[in-house]
C-alpha cells in the first residue's frame, strides 16, 4: 500500500490530541477508552464545535463555509467536518493555514489532476503527508522557512514538518512569531486594538486568525 492509498490524516479521530485539547470541558468522558471516546465526539462533541484532530479547525470552517453551517441548521450535517469529509474537502479551506485553492493552483505543479492520478484524496492530504516535510506552503500566509527561522526551534524541532510543528505549538503563538512576509503581528496588534480584544477575550485564538476571518474572503 502507498502512502498516498492510505486514509487522509485529516480524516482521523485522534484520542491523545483530543483529551488534551478539551480536558477542561470533556469531564468523565476524559477518560473513556479511545474506540468509546470517538464515539463521544460523534454524538456530542462534533455538534458542539469540537475539532477531531490537529489538523481540523471545525470553528474556522464553520465561520468560512456557509454551506456547511446552513447543512448544520438543516440537520443534514452534524458538523462541519462531517460536510468536510462529505464534500468540502474537493474545495473548502479545513485549517485557517491551508487553502485548497491555493495549494492546488500553485506554479509548482500540485494541480487537482496530478493528485488524483497519484492517488492523493486532495490537495490537503497530500500536504499532510508529502508537501510539507517539502517545505511547501499551504497559504499565502505561512511561509516554513520562515517560521522556522523565526520560531525560536532548530530544525530537530520540526522533523515532520513547519506545519505540524506549529499544529502543536501554542495557538498564541502567531500573536508573536512571524509566519509571512506579508503579516506583522506585532505591528498588526499595535494598530488593532480591537483585534487584540478578541483574543484576550477568548474571541480568536490569535491575531493572525483574526485578521484572515474577518479582511480575507472565505479566509483565501
């Protein structure tokens, strides 16, 4: 089997990543079995705007995908990632740091065909598992060169990936780290205060989400 037959990492439930994401609210269920907690998230936890993994951001996909929301109103969804793994994948952005279109429409030859004939459910899952340890970028703004050099981290930092290393890094953490060339957060927050607001109140969990959810149509 390739690597590219396997199933998407987006696609997983991850027991470890979700125990420590949602300790504070997840109570007695914090410790059910992990087969027993996926099952959890599916009856409660995905309607109430938890993500499944790292890799998902169900409140920036519920706050991008007008679809997926009304499909939630309807009852025909359960979450946005259930309308994800039902049909946003081919086109909606599932991170705030990753754009299908982006990706797929990029001058380096990761077109939408090429990922099919490689086998690659889409543009995402081929980041996830091949473009990134490349050094590609998902978004105009995440540069990985970048955010390696400015992060703080060598490179043993971030044997996977710049990516997945800022996956699992604090969610503040581009309140301070430069990403892109084409943000300043520091700057950003001097001359938004209101932005600043919003994260200190729990709102955004960073500026740069900030400005990419309410200055960018449908987040790039």
């Amino acid at each position: 089997m390739t690597e590219a037959s396997l199933p998407p990492l987006w696609r997983t439930f991850d027991p470890v990543w979700y125990r420590q994401e949602y300790k504070d609210v997840l109570g007695e269920a914090a410790s059910l079995s992990d087969d027993a907690l996926k099952q959890w998230y599916e009856s409660q936890g995905a309607f109430s705007g938890h993500s499944p993994n790292c890799y998902f951001d169900e409140e920036w996909y519920r706050r991008t995908c007008p679809e997926a929301l009304d499909g939630l109103a309807s009852g025909q969804y359960t979450s946005g990632f259930d309308h994800y793994c039902q049909r946003g994948f081919k086109t909606q952005s599932p991170h705030y740091l990753f754009s299908e279109r982006y990706y797929t429409s990029g001058p380096d030859g990761i077109s939408v065909q090429s990922l099919t004939e490689q086998g690659f459910v889409n543009g995402y899952d081929h980041y996830l598992k091949q473009g990134d340890q490349q050094n590609r970028s998902g978004h105009l703004f995440f540069n990985p060169e970048l955010y390696l050099l400015t992060c703080a981290a060598d490179e043993d930092a971030a044997p996977e990936g710049a990516f997945k290393n800022l996956l699992l890094a604090s969610k503040a953490a581009p309140n301070t780290v430069r990403l892109s060339e084409h943000f300043d957060p520091v700057w950003y927050a001097s001359t938004h205060p209101n932005a600043v607001m919003m994260v200190e109140y729990g709102y955004m969990p960073n500026v740069l989400y900030q400005f990419l959810s309410e200055f960018t149509p449908n987040g790039l």
